[in-house]
C-alpha cells in the first residue's frame, strides 16, 4: 500500500520495478535502509530479482471502481442482513415465506409497516404476482409485534442505506461499461469461460489486465492469483500444501466463478 504513491510518482520518468520483499532475504544481523538497497541493487544485477505486475494506469483505474464496485454490494448485504434481523426480533418472517426480503411486495409491505400499518391481513393483501398464492402463509408469518419507535428509525435508515448502496453500484456499472466499451470483444471471449458472467469477466480484467503476455504460462497467473496448492516438501516429508498469498480480489472472483459451473453442473 505505502509503495503507491511513490511509484506512481516515478513512473512516468522512468522505468520502475516493484519487488516483492519475501523474494529478497538479507542476512540477519546488522541491517538498515542503505544496506538493504545495497543488497537489492546486487541482486538486480545478478538477475535474481524479477518485478512485480503493476498494471498499466487504465487498467488501475477500471480496478479501482471494479474493487469499490464490490464492497458497495457487500455493505448493501450487511445492510439487508441487519434488516432482516430487526424484522426477526419483531417475529415478523416474511423471509420464510417470500425468497426476497426486499422484492417489490416486501418493500411494499416494510413501507406499509413504517406507516403505521399493523393488521397481518392488510399486509399481506399488498402481495405481487406469484406471491399471492401465498397469502394465507404470508399472514402467519407477518402476524408479529409492530415495529417500536427505535425499530422504525432503524428500518429507515437501513433502506436508505440499502437505496444509497443501489444507486452506487448502477452508476459504477455504467462507469465500468464506458471504460470497457473498446474491448467489448475481450468481455466476451471472457465471459465464454465457465461459470463467468459479466460482472466477473469485469473484475478478471480489471485485476490481470489485458496482456497476458506478463504471464509465461497460465500456470504463472494461477500462482500469482493464489489459487494452485503450495509445494514445501523436504526429506520425502511434504510440510505444507498451503497456497501462497495472492491477489485476494482475484482469487475470491475465480472461486465463485467455479462454484457457479459447479453449481450448474449439479443442477443437469
């Protein structure tokens, strides 16, 4: 994190590496600053060094909104998740009965409980489309307490919250789309990968970059992203098959993309 001003000062006057510091173990012992660059500098000229991927300033862009694009979701989750809870602690499980706490009948009946609305049948009247066939459930799971006076400044606050998250992400999809636009052809040969739609096709580029030619192989990328199994052996004794720490953003993108063709799969 603290190397990115400074790279991104530099770079423009000249070519920058940034190396990865477990690939550079000094001797233990008498160690400061210029000795560790002496180091480094010996290193580098012996070839024993190699930089690190720093995607190009476009690419970093795209990342930056793609990254900010998926914590807005996660917090709109935690938002949902802390509604539903102020509906639960009211016995009140409209979750139990539609699939979607905040589909267009249960936001209908939430704004229906914020207006003071509290008879379960009137409630549960305000049902959509397929939901109606479950009315009968819908009152039982809507005959609680009504909402206190705390619980329904929570609730509002938690919509507006839920509305603000919804409204950023709709404006980082059309961001994301126009940055995209030239490599509309790319976004779809990535997309033709199991299990990735367009959301994460987004975030493979945004976090790989276009030029795979940084990669040999695409063995490179998987150890790079974190996602093949380590290998410590000695001795025939194997000591740890544990991954090594990779771009987090990525791998968490490659495994859900596997459990959507896994998830697929299954369903056939």
């Amino acid at each position: 994190m603290y190397w990115k001003p400074v790279y991104y000062m530099l770079e423009d006057s000249f070519e920058c590496w940034l190396l990865n510091a477990q690939h550079m173990h000094n001797v233990p012992g008498r160690k400061t600053d210029v000795i560790d660059a002496a180091w480094i500098a010996q290193l580098l000229e012996h070839g024993l060094v190699r930089p690190s991927f720093v995607p190009p300033k476009p690419i970093r862009a795209l990342r930056d909104l793609t990254r900010h694009r998926r914590t807005t979701i996660e917090d709109r989750t935690r938002a949902v998740q802390r509604l539903e809870k102020v509906m639960q602690d009211c016995g009140i499980k409209l979750t139990s009965v539609a699939s979607e706490l905040l589909g267009k009948s249960g936001r209908a009946m939430i704004e229906a409980m914020l207006a003071g609305e509290e008879d379960p049948e009137v409630l549960a009247d305000l049902a959509r489309r397929r939901l109606r066939v479950k009315i009968p459930q819908l009152r039982e799971a809507l005959a609680g307490r009504p909402l206190a006076d705390h619980q329904k400044l929570l609730v509002r606050q938690l919509l507006a919250q839920i509305d603000l998250c919804e409204g950023a992400v709709a404006e980082l999809d059309r961001r994301v789309e126009v940055m995209l636009a030239p490599f509309v052809e790319l976004v779809g040969r990535v997309m033709t990968i199991p299990g990735v739609g367009r959301r994460t096709a987004e975030c493979l580029i945004a976090e790989a970059g276009m030029d795979m030619g940084r990669f040999p192989t695409a063995a490179h990328l998987a150890s790079w992203a974190g996602i093949c199994p380590g290998n410590h052996a000695s001795g025939g004794t194997v000591r740890s098959g544990r991954s090594r720490q990779g771009s987090t953003w990525l791998r968490t993108a490659l495994t859900e993309a596997a459990w959507a063709w896994l998830g697929r799969e299954l369903a056939r």
